[in-house]
C-alpha cells in the first residue's frame, strides 16, 4: 500500500465507483423477475442481492485472472490505460442506464480497456485469442444457452402441473424465485466482482506494487465485494423494470424457470474463468421463459433495442476509452481533463434520469407503451405458437393470447355488442 502513487490511487477509486454503477447497473438481473411477480417486496430483494453478492466476492478469482492477466498484454502498460478504459466504461454503463436497457457492464469494462490500450500501445498489445475465446464466444452463447435451458424448463414446469391448482403451487414457486434469485445473486458477485478485482490487480502490476500473474490481494477483494454490494442495494430500478415488465409478461413459474437457468449459465462460467455478461445471461433467460410458456409472448421491439445495445457496448465504451486515452497521454492536464468529463458527464445524465425518476414505489407498474401483448406478434412468437393452432369451432378472442387480431363486423341491420366474444 505504502508504494501506491496519487495516480495509482484515483485508478483504484475510479475501479471502485465502476465496481458500483456495476452494481445497480445489475441488480435487474437478480431480482427483476422475482419483483415484477410479487415474489419479493423490492426493498427486501435487493436487500438480499446485496448481501449475496458481497459474499459471492469471496468464492473464487479465476474471472480475475483472466482480466488482470489474459485480455490485454501487461508489459509497457501504463496506469493511464486502466484509468482511460474506466472512463469508457463508467460513462456506457450510465448511459444505458438512463434509457433502462440491460446492457453488460462486463463488455462496457472490456471494451474501454479494449481501446485505450489500442490508443496507447497499437493492436500488438491485445491478446486476440483470450478475447475470442472467453469474451465473444461466450457472449453469443450465454444468452442463447440460458434462454434454451429457461424454454425447456418453463414447458416442463407447466407440462408437469398442468393438473394441480395454480393458487396452490404459486407460493412455492415463488419461494423457488426467491431461492433462484439468491443464486443469481451470488453468482452475480462471484462473476462481476471479480472483473474490477482484476482490473485493480492489473493497476497495481503496471504500478510496480505487485508481480504479473499474482492474485488479487485481500483488500482489493473485500473493498470490490462492498462496492458493488452497495450499488446492488441502491438498485438500478429503471433496467429492473424493463427487464420484469418491458419484455414479457412472466407468471412465478417462468421466473422460477428463468432465474435457475441463468444461475446455473453463470456460475458455469465463473467456475472456469469465462468472463461472460450475467446481463444478456439473465435477459436471454427471461426471454427464454416468456416463449416456454403456451400463449406468452415478447415485446420484441425492447428486446430489439436491448440487442443493439449489447453489440454497440464493445465498440462504443472502445471509442470512448480511446478517447480518454488520448486526453491521458496530454499529461498531468489531460488526466485532470479527463476526470472532470467524467465527473461532467454523470451529473448531467443523473440531472437527466431526475425527470422521469424510477424507484422501489413505482418499479412494478407496467412499462410505459403497454404490456408487451399489445404489440403485433413478431416472427418468433408467431413460429412458437403455430404448433398449438386452436381446436376447430372454438370461439376466437382478441385475448393476450390471440397472435392474429382480426375485427369481424357485425351482420347487416344488427347492433355489435361488444359485450360478446366474435365467433367464427
């Protein structure tokens, strides 16, 4: 401690406050579900993610490893790289928070240290083969496999209770949601925490206070669990209530289904250094549960915008991190510079979220624009309900569950009643 410099040390700050946005950047991912379907007052669930996810801290580094020692190459990496990479991904993480979208505060982290470690050293310094292998793959795939897994177990759930009582089995299922969504939340700190742990472990290797390849020290382990335990228990309330209402409508069951998938994808990866996004593990999941379930659906036009976010935040929170990295390498002037944009740059966007604020009293109600069963029915959603048409001569509804809306008019000379279902 005692060799850390006053550059080193804003480094360490600025990993911390990342550590934090992180935090309630992700608490959606734990507990949106489990809020939106009444399993847990919000309070309360985050509350639990929070202690959760300062104890999955602890439980392992290989995630660690891998940022500090496997992304970018540490010889001739300077502490201004880390700080500039921040800067990137602090600024991205607030962005997508302001608008509500579940991106990943991992791809937002690696983007940033993506490129201001290009701005500084050139192309050579980024080891193309770590980031294939346990960044971009597992990327594509953590979404597809959670949302998969979460499918099959909603169809196995209702298949299996299709002939018990749905107000007997709710309470349980929603104790199975509060359990799942304590496992989320501990896999949640044992993955995300973990990658500012290697981002300060990287600092501290430029800065000559460790060796390479050495492991976190306990400190910096204790100080990341508490800082994205406390930005977990702030809650990042506008991503929560897209995530619990702006996608699908979800019954106990699906959460339950959604919640467990997404764990298991999550603590999977953390178990052998894949340094993947519980963010698009956990949205694939609940997307995933939406379909599992016979008549539900997905609001596809937020799930559209939530995939562009997800492919901008590499290239994006790069452009900015290379950015800050040019202003860094100015001097002492540039790095000032830098720090007040970014100080800048988070008050106007909290300046701007003030306006329309999200909170624990209002994070339930439906998402402005209606439930997702008003919107026409896209591709997906017409494919997957295709298999099930209605049986010949029932009646036809412009229900939630109908895909095809169709007005028929009432017979010549006779009054519509809108009172009564149109029969084909």
């Amino acid at each position: 401690m005692e060799h850390i410099t006053l550059l080193l040390g804003i480094v360490i700050v600025t990993a911390l406050v990342f550590d934090f946005t992180n935090g309630f950047h992700d608490t959606a991912n734990a507990m949106a579900t489990t809020i939106s379907t009444g399993a847990l007052k919000p309070k309360t669930a985050v509350a639990m993610s929070a202690v959760l996810n300062l104890v999955g801290a602890f439980l392992s580094v290989e995630v660690a490893k891998t940022i500090s020692g496997g992304i970018v190459n540490e010889d001739g990496l300077k502490t201004e790289v880390i700080f500039a990479a921040l800067v990137g991904a602090i600024l991205w993480n607030l962005l997508t928070w302001l608008v509500g979208l579940p991106s990943s505060s991992s791809h937002a982290l690696f983007g940033g240290l993506i490129g201001a470690a290009v701005m500084s050293m050139g192309w050579s310094s980024i080891n193309g083969g770590t980031v294939v292998t346990k960044i971009l793959i597992p990327a594509l795939a953590a979404p597809l496999v959670a949302g998969l897994a979460a499918m099959v177990a909603t169809r196995l759930t209702y298949r299996i209770g299709r002939n018990t009582d749905t107000r007997a089995t709710a309470k349980g299922y929603r104790a199975g949601q509060i359990a799942s969504a304590g496992l989320v939340s501990l896999a949640h700190g044992t993955n995300d925490a973990q990658k500012t742990m290697g981002i300060i472990t990287l600092a501290l290797v430029t800065g000559g206070v460790l060796n390479p390849g050495a492991n976190p020290p306990m400190w910096v382990i204790v100080s990341a669990g508490v800082a994205i335990a406390l930005g977990t228990y702030l809650g990042g309330w506008r991503i929560i209530r897209t995530m619990g209402k702006g996608l699908t409508d979800l019954q106990p069951q699906q959460g339950f289904a959604a919640q467990t998938s997404a764990a298991t994808v999550i603590l999977a990866s953390s178990h052998i250094g894949f340094s993947l996004s519980t963010t698009q593990s956990c949205s694939g999941a609940v997307m995933g549960a939406g379909l599992g379930r016979k008549g539900g659906v997905v609001r596809w036009s937020t799930a559209t915008r939530m995939f562009i976010a997800w492919g901008l935040t590499l290239p994006a929170a790069g452009l900015v991190g290379a950015g800050a990295e040019f202003l860094t390498q100015q001097g002492p002037w540039g790095i000032a510079v830098t720090a007040a944009l970014l100080i800048g740059g988070s008050a106007v966007i909290w300046t701007l979220s003030r306006r329309n604020a999200v909170d624990h009293t209002n994070v339930a109600d439906d998402e402005i624009g209606g439930s997702p069963a008003d919107e026409p029915a896209g591709v997906v959603t017409t494919a997957m309900a295709a298999v099930t048409p209605p049986p010949t001569g029932s009646a036809v509804t412009t229900s939630d569950v109908d895909l095809v809306k169709a007005t028929i008019p009432a017979p010549t000379g006779t009054a519509a009643d809108p009172a009564r279902p149109a029969t084909v």
